[in-house]
C-alpha cells in the first residue's frame, strides 16, 4: 500500500481511542470540565452503564457564544496556550481533546451560557460532524449529552464491559472526585437511581463518611504533614481496618485523581508490620506540590504523573503516613522471639497443654529429652484412634498426630508424613458443604437460619452495588438480605451452614475481593462467592484447635473430593513420604 494521509475523522476516531477507552472516561472528561469551571453543584445522569446516555450540567462559568464550535474541535481549550504553560497546569483538562474526541464517537449536544451572556447556545456533535450553533435561553452554566457512544464504532462496542461493571466503575471514579472536590455538590444518578451525593460543605470527613458510610470514616486516621513544599494530607486506615486489596487506596496528586504504583508502595511500605500479608490499607491521601515540579502530560486520559524529584516524593508520602500510624496506635510490646532449646522444650510442652476448654487436655508422655525436642504437641487421647470412615478417592487414611505452631496439623498416612494447613483444610471441607447442600437443594434455596436480630451492614457504595448484582444468588445461598437506602443492607437471615458466625462478616468479604473488572459466569460466581464465604469463615492459622476440633477437621477433609487443594487452588496439605525421610535420614540412597 503506497503511503498516505489518514483521512480526518479516522485520524479523530483513532485519537479519539486514547481518551473515550469505556463509558466511564467519558463521566470524568465531562466531570473534570464542570470543575475546571469552578461549578458549585454538578449533576451527573447516567444511563446504561453509561452507554445510553451520560449527561452531566453544572453551574460553572459557561462558554461565550463565539466559542462553542471551537469547544469541540480538537485542540480547542482555554486553558493552555503555549507550551511553557504545560508545567504550569492547575486545572484537570489542557489537552482541548475531551470534547472532540467524545463527539466523534457518539452523539454529543453541548448547551452553554456564560454569566457575560443573555442567552445560551448549543451545538450538536454527531460522529465528528458538527452542526449549527444554535442560540437557547438557558441558565448559566454548561449542560453536555453524550448517547449513543460508540455507536459507530460497533467492534469497539463489542469490547466494552457488561453494564454492571461500567455502573461500578463509575461510582468509584466520580467517588474520586467528590473526595478530592469536597467543596463541590455532586450528585450522580445512575438510571434513575440516586447512587452519589455529597452536600459541598466543604468537610472532607463528611465526604468520606457519605461515600463509606460513617463507621468506616470515624475511624480513618487524619494525616496532615508538610516536608517542604510537599504538603500530604487526608486519611489512612488504622490497622485493623484492612482490605484484601490495593483498590482502596487512592491518591490525589494537585487534586488529580492519579495511579502511580511507586505512590502505593510507599503507602504499603509504611504499613509494614502493621498489617497480615495478603491485608492492605485504605487510604485517601491528598499531595500538594509545586506546579513545576509535577509533569501531568503523560497519558492522554491524564491518570498518570510525573515527579520531578520522584524519591521525595515517595519518601515524603511514606514517612507522613508513618508518622500518622505511631501517633495513633500504641507502640506494642516487645516482639519476643522465640528460641527453640531443649532445655525449653519440655516447658514449652507444659505451657501449650491443657488449651481452656478443652476437654482433652494435651500432655506429652515420658520421653527421654531428645524426644522433647520435636515440636509435635500430642494430644494422648487421640494417639491410638484410627479413622474409620473408608476415605473417599484421592485422600489416603490419616492418623490424627497434634498440630503444631498452632497453624498445622500433623497426620500420618499409609505413605509417610502429612502436614495438614488447618485454614486451608477448613475452607475446602466448608466450600464442599456447601457445594453439596447447593446441588442437593436443586433450585431451591438453601435452608437458612433467621438471625434472632437483624444485622445491619452499611457499605460503600461500589461494595453495596456488588451485593446488589448478587442478591438472588445470595438468597438461593440462605441469606436473607433487604437493601435499605443506597448502601445500608439489613441481614435477616444467613445459611443454616454458617449459623453461629458472624453475618456481617460473611456479607463484607463478598465485596471485598472483587476484582475491578470480573465479569463471572452466574455459576462461577456463585462457586467464586461460596469459596470467598468459606476463606473468611474458615479457622486461621494461629488459632489453637481442640483435639475434637483437629480429629474432626482431618476427619471431614478425608471425606471431601478434592482434599488436596482449598477451593483457591492452595495445598491443604505437604506429604513427606517414608520414601522421602529415609533419604534425608540417610538411610537410603546416597549416603
Ligand atoms: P480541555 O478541558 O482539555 O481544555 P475539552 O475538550 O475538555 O478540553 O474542553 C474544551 C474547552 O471547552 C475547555 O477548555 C473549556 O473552555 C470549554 N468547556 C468544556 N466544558 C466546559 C464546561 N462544563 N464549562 C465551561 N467550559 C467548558
Ligand atoms: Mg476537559
């Protein structure tokens, strides 16, 4: 093919690719524009996920009459003029990209009046042919229709997420911005439905509380430094409020919501210790640093920044969030660790035995001092008992031994040596209870025990539309979940399977491991939920089991179809074979 020029509207329509990835980028181009024109309440109307219809109007300083068509050609901005000023930007938008690049991949009415002006005017943008622009009496402030996106791009539509997960994401990304904009109302209704509003007071704590409910915000931690000319303020979560991912934590560098993997770290690596692995903070944090010494025109959609002086930056940000974490937890104590001697041995035995309430108390016989060396507690009533249930396929018949650091159980089989994972164990007996009753039940729901007093479970408004998507696969499960207002849920009743656990808890750890853009097939997120129910169900490591508890535990994964792994794919348990220990021991093989 010989060499030539793309013609215009591919060239826009190719451009237009870097801006308007999803539905979404089209709510925040126009969001940003409302507060780049200092509106004081904006309103978001979205429909479809963001496909039908996307409309947001503010009450912001509007555009002249004389301007508007050039509003929507591409580098037409009024916010940039040379290109000295690109290190110089305080505003959101300086590309003169947004409005041009959306009306050619869609149907866009953009009406506008400037307070300077009697009367408004509007023009239509469809698929990057420009109307007329037309005069309308309308108040001041600028009202822009997006439908139809993409409608003449139909293998782009073809890419584009199921409507659910789009309505997520743009909660969370207007959340942003409301966070960052707590002078600002902003009210964003999707499909009718009211699922953001904040009140522009100006109160970041009451943003915070509106967007993660009051609970959640009372207890985040306030960080308020100033290390030269970086400023970083804004809210972490204090230790025990974790998450079991990164999503939660969010950055802001000048008011921009910003992704920068190097700023999360420093935010992780101020944690550390403080947190479980796998366990991550919340967090919103606020930085404040020279115009000159951040470089926002890195990516067209404007997510990502550059430092100047990155190290500072990283620094600066860990050590405020430091800080803020000493001043509000108590220093704990002494971190013992402890040594393993044989002198120790037989004591340590001592102080692990006899576990309160536990009928069998654990004692271990009269061995000779070498023999105390090992670090298997043994429960003596259980030594002689065999497992008499004929295992099923795959799981070889195991003699219960103890457990041991509280987290293992040690069994022995016909082959050698088993170490049990007792957390992983458990999930996988829980998740194929479950998984059984459910097929047993047919279409049914399963039975489910009511709660003698309903729990109520306030949510965020991203987690609360999760449980949404979910509720009649969660009441086929046994719970019995009313939804009160946009992200308040009243448990009435959970599955008999979980009768005794927490049902707060059971609800909050559906929500929180979703990942951003999982679209699962109804039966595997019905496998995914149950199998997510049972890890936050399921015993921790850590956690001290009766002999009952260990006996049965060994027991009932015995019976499971796949004891060999928990239902994320984890080992439940390590086999040292006899084959294996004679080897190390030297008493076979190389020697
Ligand atoms: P940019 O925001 O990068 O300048 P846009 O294409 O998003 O580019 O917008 C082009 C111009 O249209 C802006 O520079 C601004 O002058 C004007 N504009 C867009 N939206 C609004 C609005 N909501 N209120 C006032 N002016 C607006
Ligand atoms: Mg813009």
């Amino acid at each position: 093919m010989p060499i030539q020029l793309l013609p215009p509207e591919v060239a826009s329509q190719i451009a237009a690719g870097e801006v308007v990835e999803r539905p979404a980028s089209v709510v925040k181009e126009l969001l940003e524009n409302s507060l780049d024109a200092a509106a004081s309440h904006i309103v978001i109307n979205v429909e479809g996920g963001g496909q039908r219809l996307v409309e947001v109007s503010d009450d912001g300083n509007g555009i002249l009459e004389g301007e508007i068509a050039m509003a929507v050609e591409r580098h037409g901005t009024s916010k940039l003029t040379s290109a000295e000023d690109l290190f110089q930007i305080s505003t959101l938008g300086f590309r003169g990209e947004a409005l041009a690049s959306i009306g050619s991949v869609s149907r866009m009415t953009l009406t506008s009046r400037s307070p300077d002006s009697e009367v408004g005017a509007s023009i239509r943008v469809e698929g990057g042919a420009l109307g007329p622009v037309q005069r309308i009496g309308v108040p001041v402030g600028t009202v822009v229709q997006v439908e139809d996106l993409f409608y003449n791009l139909p293998a782009r539509r073809k890419f584009l997420k199921r409507e659910t997960t789009e309505r997520r994401v743009i909660d969370e990304m207007v959340t942003r911005y409301a966070l960052s904009y707590p002078g600002v109302r902003i009210h964003l209704r999707q499909d009718g439905r009211i699922s953001l509003q904040t009140g522009g007071k100006g109160d970041r704590r009451e943003v915070l509380a509106s967007l993660y409910g009051f609970e959640i915000a009372r207890q985040m931690l306030e960080v308020l430094a100033l290390e030269d000319d970086l400023g970083i303020h804004g809210f972490i979560s204090p230790p025990s409020l974790t998450r079991s991912n990164r999503r939660e934590i969010v950055l802001f560098v000048n008011s921009r919501p910003v992704q920068d993997i190097t700023l999360v770290t420093a935010v992780l690596k101020a944690y550390h210790t403080y947190l479980m692995t796998g366990r991550y903070p919340m967090a919103v944090l606020f930085l404040e640093i020279p115009l000159g010494e951040v470089d926002v025109n890195v990516h067209p959609t404007k997510a990502e920044v550059r430092f100047r002086d990155p190290d500072k930056v990283f620094t600066g940000l860990q050590r405020a969030v430091r800080r803020a974490l000493l001043a509000h937890t108590p220093v704990s104590g002494f971190n013992v660790q402890m040594r393993w001697s044989p002198d120790q041995a037989s004591s340590m035995f001592q102080s692990t035995s006899g576990f309160p309430g536990d009928p069998l108390s654990f004692s271990h016989e009269n061995k000779s001092s070498e023999e105390n060396q090992s670090a298997v507690v043994i429960p003596s009533g259980l030594r002689p008992q065999q497992i008499t249930q004929p295992p099923s396929l795959g799981t070889p018949i195991l003699r219960l031994v103890g457990q041991i650091a509280s987290t293992y159980l040690v069994a022995e089989g016909p082959d050698g040596l088993y170490l049990i994972d007792q957390h992983a164990a458990h999930e996988r007996v829980l998740y194929e209870k479950f998984m059984s009753q459910r097929t047993a039940a047919g279409k049914s729901p399963l039975p489910s025990q009511a709660l003698l007093q309903p729990v109520t479970i306030e949510l965020t408004i991203a987690s609360a539309r999760l449980i949404e998507e979910q509720l009649r696969l969660l009441s086929d499960l046994g719970f019995e979940i009313d939804q009160f207002g946009r992200s308040t849920f009243l448990v009435r009743a959970i599955p008999e399977l979980l009768a005794g656990r927490d049902p707060a808890q059971a609800l909050r750890v559906l929500v929180e491991d979703f990942e951003e853009d999982e679209t699962p097939l109804q039966n595997e997120a019905e496998a995914r939920i149950v199998a997510r129910i049972c890890k936050r169900l399921a015993v921790k490591a850590g956690q001290a089991l009766s002999a009952e508890e260990q006996y049965a535990l060994v027991h009932d994964l015995e019976a499971c179809q796949q004891p060999r792994n928990c239902p994320h794919g984890r080992p439940t348990m390590i086999h040292l074979s006899v084959d294996l220990l004679e080897r190390q021991f030297g008493r076979r093989g190389a020697r």
